[in-house]
C-alpha cells in the first residue's frame, strides 16, 4: 500500500463509481462500489 493511499485511494473509488455511473450512462452496468463503514480505505475493493 502506498504512503499516499489515503490521500488518493478512495477519490479515485468514487471517482471510478461517478464515471460508470454518471458519465457512462450505466453502460457498462451498474457499479457496485461502495465505502466501507469501517475499513475505510480498503473497503472498496471487498466489495
């Protein structure tokens, strides 16, 4: 895990989430990434 992660990990998630949501139209299905309630910064990718 990279020192910055926190500073850049979970942006990105949501950013990801936005752009096959949003952008894409759910054209590529429905995104399915959620944050963590309590692992916050690798939650995103247990999903």
């Amino acid at each position: 895990m990279p020192a910055t992660y926190d500073d850049f990990g979970p942006q990105f998630w949501e950013d990801l989430k936005s752009w096959l949501g949003n952008e894409m139209d759910y054209q590529r299905g429905i995104p399915t990434i959620e944050r963590h309630h309590h692992h916050v910064n690798i939650g995103y990718t247990k999903q």
